[in-house]
C-alpha cells in the first residue's frame, strides 16, 4: 500500500505545498500505528497496516522534496545523507525498543512506542515553513494538475528507470537486513540480547555512511557515489556474513551498513534532481515506494533459497543465500548507476 500512499499524498503536495500534507500524513500513520497494538485479530491487524501503508508511503516522498527545496543548493549532498539516515537511526531505536520494551511487553508495546512520531508534527507546524521552491512556482502560476497521460509521455522513461534504481536499492538494504537478525540466531546462534547489539553496531555505520558518502557525492557526483559504495560492498560480502570470529562478524556488519546506506545517502537529493519540477511532490516518493514494493518480499525470496542451499548439517544456508543475491545486487545497482542521468547541483 505504500506506492499508494506516495502517489495520494505525493499529488497533495504537489497540488497544496509540502507542509501542510506532511503534517497530516505523520497524524495519519501514528494514529494507524496507535490502533494496530489495539487489533483484536489478524483481520483487523491487517487492515491496520495497510492503512498504515498508505500513509508511510506518503512520508518519504514529501520530506524529502520539502528538504531539498528547502537547502542551498551546496548543502544538499550533506543533508540528503543526514536525511535518509533517519531511516537508519529509527533503525537503531527500534533495536534498542526491541531489547528494552518487548521482553515486558510483547508486540503490543512496540506498536505503542511507534506512535511517537505524531509528535513531530508540532515541531512540523511550529518552525517549518513550505517549501519555498514550491512557494515561487505557485506564484508565477507554473503548477500542473496530474495528468497521466502528460507525465507518462514527458517523463515515462525516466520514471521507468528511477523505479528499476530503487527496487535495486531497496533489494539491497532489505537484503541485508531484513534475514540478518535470523542469521544470527540460526546460523551463528545468537541470543535476543547478542543480536541487539550487533543490530545497534551496524545501524550506526549505516548513519555514519549515509551520512559521509552523501557528503562526498557534493564533491563526487551522484552516480560516483553510488558505485563506489557498491563496488566496497560487493567486496565486503566475505567478512559480512562468512566472519568466523564475532568481533569481525560485528566489524564486517558495520563496514557492510556503512556502504548501503551510504549509497543510500544519496537517494534524496538524487531523485529529487532526476524529478521534473511540477512533480517533485510526486515522483521520488512514488518511484521509491514503487521499488520498495517490488522488492517487498526480498526476505521471503531469500528465506525460500535458504531451503534449497542447505549447510552441511541439514539446516538452511542464510549465508550462502544473501552473499549470491547481494552479489548480483550490487552488480545491479552499479549498472544502472553507470547508464544514468546525472543532475548534481541543479537548480530548482
């Protein structure tokens, strides 16, 4: 439900400024986050998230334009980085509300704790202003109502290429993440406690490469960026997941969060230099959530060939399996890195 909510709020905030549509979707998505640790049964539990979609979905696209917008055009490489890594830091609050709240608390309490950012909205609304790119366009009368045929005959091919980019990219992060804690437990036979912490290392190599590499691609370029993070992390795959000792298991799991979200980092301010101006409430949110949902089930995928690449005790090789499909992964993304268009700088 995310690439729906991308394109409802993504076309609110083209159509109404950056702002005030944030402000509701942040209200929106807590109170569903709120209602889930309240769900009677799996119905309604799902029914809770896929509205809870909708509105996560709106997020991303419409901070990222109103921050981009907002930037010296210099600043925004180091912002961009900062930015997504806010992904990476609520990363590392979840861990440490999962090691903290869910021994005491169960499920239900992580779904309470996730209802904080509605508080947000008050700082939203009181040192915020709109975007002041969007401000100019709706003053000179350049605003374009959503036409679908329009956008898909001007801007269709790039779109097309921004959706293949991020469901590399987000192959890559689910890629990494999302099995790594079972990993761990099963594979390596680590506790709730020992996995916490490992998880809380490399979510703060994630916020450190977000935020270096996005720096770096003011200096370097975008697309530069992105394949050099890639290429460190294809070579990164032996100590990230083949370690033998912990200590250089836990040092491979920095390094290897480090380059993804490193490349990461850049996201942001790249997609909103690819947007064509009269979309940029639309596009990047849109393009990412479409990607996001196309490498939705990368943990399912990955856990299916665990089964088919067994260890030599019988049990599923987690290992095996994320070193090949991030392999290919990476490879992915520095292709399509290298084919594409690059915007840095560019005015608004």
């Amino acid at each position: 439900m995310r690439p729906v909510g991308a394109f409802i709020f993504g076309l609110l905030g083209d159509r109404f400024g950056r702002r005030i549509p944030l402000m509701a979707d942040i209200i929106f998505y807590s109170l569903m986050e709120l209602l889930t640790a309240f769900a009677p049964n799996f119905t309604f539990f799902l029914i809770l998230r896929a509205l809870f979609g909708i509105g996560m979905g709106g997020e991303w696209g419409l901070g990222a334009s109103l921050a981009m917008e907002s930037l010296p055009t210099q600043a925004r490489g180091l912002f961009s980085g900062i930015l997504q890594q806010g992904y990476a830091f609520g990363y590392l609050l979840a861990a440490l509300v999962y090691w903290i709240i869910f021994p005491f608390f169960g499920w239900r309490g992580l779904f309470v704790t996730g209802a904080l950012p509605a508080i947000l909205v008050i700082y939203i609304r009181a040192h915020v202003p709109e975007s002041p790119v969007w401000e100019r366009h709706r003053s000179r009368k350049q605003g374009t109502r959503f036409s679908v045929t329009q956008f898909v005959k001007q801007h269709g091919k790039l779109f097309i290429y921004a959706v293949l980019l991020m469901t590399a990219f987000n192959y890559m992060s689910h890629g990494t993440q999302d099995l790594y804690a079972t990993f761990l437990e099963k594979q390596r036979g680590f506790g709730v406690s020992q996995k916490s912490i490992i998880t809380i290392v490399y979510a703060i190599g994630a916020i450190c490469g977000g935020t270096v590499i996005g720096f770096m691609s003011q200096r370097w370029g975008r697309r530069r960026s992105i394949i050099l993070s890639a290429v460190c992390g294809m070579l990164l795959i032996p100590i990230w997941i083949f370690a033998p000792a912990t200590g250089l298991l836990v040092l491979g799991g920095f390094l290897m969060q480090f380059m993804v979200q490193g490349a990461w980092g850049v996201v942001p301010v790249h997609l909103n230099e690819l947007s064509p101006p009269d979309f940029r409430g639309t596009f990047p949110g849109l393009a990412y959530q479409l990607g996001n949902c196309a490498a939705a089930f990368a943990a399912q995928q990955q856990a299916w060939l665990a089964e088919h690449f067994r260890t030599a005790d019988g049990n599923p090789n987690y290992a095996l399996t994320m070193a090949l499909v991030e392999s290919v992964v990476f490879l992915a993304i520095i292709i399509l890195a290298a084919i594409g268009r690059e915007e840095r700088g560019k005015e608004f």
